[in-house]
C-alpha cells in the first residue's frame, strides 16, 4: 500500500511540474490565505501582549483615582459650590478607611513653560509623588535611586528622569548627578527609569517615559502652575492593596468614600487594572476572531480555486483516466491520485504562505512601528487548515474523476 501512495505521490509531482505556471496560480490563494492569517495573529499576539504588559505595569492589586478637570469657568465654579476636588484630605480619610491597603500614593502633575537644557522635543511634564509611587507602578531603575522619604519631608530638589526626557534633555550619557532647571528651580538627578511601555488609549500617565518625577511636597511647595485653575489639588491618587485584597470591592468603597466627600459631583473617575486586564483579553480574543475570519476568506478562495482547476484538470485528463481504468486501476486509485495532487498544491502554498506571514509580519512591525508576534500555534493552525483546504476541495473533482465511465473515456478527445 505504502509503494502505491509513494508512487502516486511521484506521479502527481510529475503532473504538477509539467503545470508548473498554472500549478503555482492555483496555489496562489492558499499562499496569500496561510500568510494573512499568520500576518492577522501575529499583530494581534503583539497587540495582545503589549496591552497586558501595560496593564500589568499599572499594577493588578492597584486602585487608580483620576480628577477630572473642569472644561471652563462656568462649570468650575458649579463644582466647587459642593465639592473641593480631589485633595490631600482625600488621601487621607483614603488611608485611613481602606481595609487592605499597602501603599498610597497621591499625584500632582505640572507641564512647564521652560527646561533647561533645552529638550530636542516637548517638554516633560514633571508629577510630583510619594516613594511609594515606585513600588505601586512596578518602576525599574537604570541608574541611580529613587526618591525617599527624606527627600519628601525636605522638599528636596531632586528628580527622577523617565527614559524619554533623559535622552531629550541630557543625552545618552550618565544623568545622575547632573541637573536639570525647571520653571525657575534646579532640580538634582539623582535616578534614570527603566524605559516603560506606554498606551495611548491610557487616560493616566500614558507617557511615563518623558516625565520628571520629584517628591510630592517638592511639587507643592516649590512649584507653581498658573494653568491649574481649572484642575483639582490633586490629578491622581495611586493605591496598592494588599496581597489577596479584592480590588473590586476596594474600589467600590473608594468610590464611595470618595462620593460622600465630593457630594456626588462625579469630579473623578476610578480604574481597577485588574478589571482592565479581564476586559483586555476578552477584548482581544474576540478581535483575533474576527482578524483570523477575515483572513480565512483567502483560504477559501484558495479552496475553490483548487477545486476549480482540478475539475478542469479531470477533463482535460478524461482519456489518461480512462486508459488507467482499462489497464486494472480502481475507482480509490483515481481517487487517491487526484487527492494527492489538491493536497500537494495546498501543502506547497501553505509551506510558501508560512514565508510569506513571516515577511508580512516583520514588515509590519517595521514600517508601522507595531510589536508583532509570529507563535508556533499560529503557524501549525494557519498550515493544518492549508492541509485541510486541499483535502476538502479536492474530494468532489477526485470523486467526480473515479465515477468517469471507462469506455466513454476512451473514447474522449
């Protein structure tokens, strides 16, 4: 049986290579439908990967308190008439009312007229925070410290640079030690972060790569933001909870708290990463989906272009067929025979379409600036449906090709 299917398979790469420009035309479809759904994955994995690690950054155990600026005089002073905004007294009837709070943080966000040296870009906004700050974010250092307690109760004029701002304003060189002018006041550098993946569709800190971070108290008392009129005391209060705390029911009570204190005037919004992270991977899940459906078209086509070929091979072969049936050939060997062939145009496109994602991916991820992802998973997938497609379509033209009446075939021209 083995020598049978060997020597069929040699036959239809004979057959195959005596076509070999309609032969390739055929598998074209099954080429650009194995290399699109690679292509589809692979922004997708990427896509995937770099949302989940951005919200695994803002923490899975942290409760994220946003202010929400008012948009003009009018509704600033309807606002104020019950609630004071978002405040240092928040922070602490927070720390003191949350069962299962590790650390607290409050943020204060400043965007200056003038740095000095002068950025190659925009200026870094500089947030004023707690040490605590560091450990809530998962911030990793390059170089130097972070800001300590001290330097919080001293009103210390130091600074931690994101990787964006140092580049901008000191260089590729060593930062810490050096200084940097903001507004009107020397700040000391005395850390560089690590760089850190950022997400424009984050309300918070979504480019914490070019910011100057200094202790909180320093951004109070050393710092003056004529443009903060509109804006509470406060931009953000960053809590971490407690191994094993329920950040949904945490921030239920957050947001209670927090309602009673403003009088409901929905002056401030709260994010649970964890929810994010659940809400992300669906998200995700559902648009692989639809990328992998939309890409399936092509496989499809590809399918029926080899269905299409094949029957017209089969007539084009009607005599070939009827000569091999005079000889003692069975209606499974003209099956198998034709089988053969579908499958091999489908395994040859799928091996060439697995290229072809694999170019597709890279030159995505290279004129578009995207993180792409090419997983194993994706390319046996996108290569067992190519498989699966050359059996399928190739089924009706072999059956059609065993049921040809010998005599009539031999009569064929």
């Amino acid at each position: 049986m083995s020598l049978h299917i060997f020597g069929d398979v040699l036959e239809a790469v004979n057959n195959l290579r005596a076509q070999k420009l309609r032969s390739l035309l055929t598998a074209m479809g099954i080429v650009f439908g194995v290399g699109s759904v690679i292509g589809m994955l692979a922004i997708g994995a990427g896509a995937r990967e770099q949302s989940l690690q951005f919200i695994e950054q803002l923490g899975v155990r942290n409760v994220l308190v946003d202010s929400r600026p008012a948009t003009n005089d009018q509704e600033l002073q309807q606002r104020r008439r019950v609630s004071p905004g978002l405040t240092e007294r928040d922070v602490r009837i927070l720390e003191a009312n949350i069962d299962g709070l590790e650390l607290i943080s409050p943020r204060r966000s400043l965007f200056p007229a003038r740095v000095v040296p002068k950025p190659t870009g925009s200026n870094p906004s500089l947030i004023g925070v707690r040490p605590s700050y560091a450990v809530i974010h998962n911030l990793r250092l390059l170089e130097g410290r972070f800001l300590t307690d001290d330097d919080d109760t001293n009103t210390a004029a130091v600074c931690v640079l994101g990787q964006t701002a140092k580049v901008s304003l000191l260089g590729y060189g060593p930062a810490a030690g050096k200084y940097v002018k903001v507004n009107d006041t020397w700040l000391r550098v005395v850390g560089v972060l690590d760089e850190q993946i950022v997400d424009a569709s984050s309300g918070q800190a979504a480019d914490r790569n070019s910011t100057i971070l200094v202790p909180f108290n320093t951004s109070m008392y050393r710092f003056w933001d004529v443009a903060r009129y509109l804006r509470d005391e406060l931009d953000g209060v960053d809590m971490r909870l407690k191994a094993g705390a329920d950040s949904i029911e945490a921030a239920k009570v957050v947001t209670a708290i927090l309602q009673s204190t403003h009088r409901a005037a929905e002056d401030f919004s709260v994010t649970i990463p964890a929810a994010l992270l659940e809400q992300q991977k669906r998200t995700q899940m559902i648009f692989t989906y639809v990328m992998v459906a939309i890409a399936a078209i092509s496989l499809l086509v590809g399918g029926i272009g080899i269905m299409n070929i094949v029957l017209a091979t089969v007539m084009e072969r009607t005599r070939e067929i009827g000569i091999r049936r005079a000889i003692g050939a069975r209606r499974p060997d003209i099956v198998r025979q034709f089988l053969i062939e579908s499958v091999l145009i489908s395994i040859g496109g799928g091996l060439l379409g697995i290229v072809i994602g694999f170019g597709l991916s890279w030159l995505i991820a290279y004129s578009a600036g995207w993180k792409t992802i090419v997983t194993t998973g994706s390319v046996i997938v996108a290569f067992g449906v190519a498989a699966a497609t050359g059996v399928l379509f190739g089924i009706y033209p072999a059956m059609k090709a065993s049921r040809i009446d010998p005599i009539v075939a031999l009569r064929y021209e």
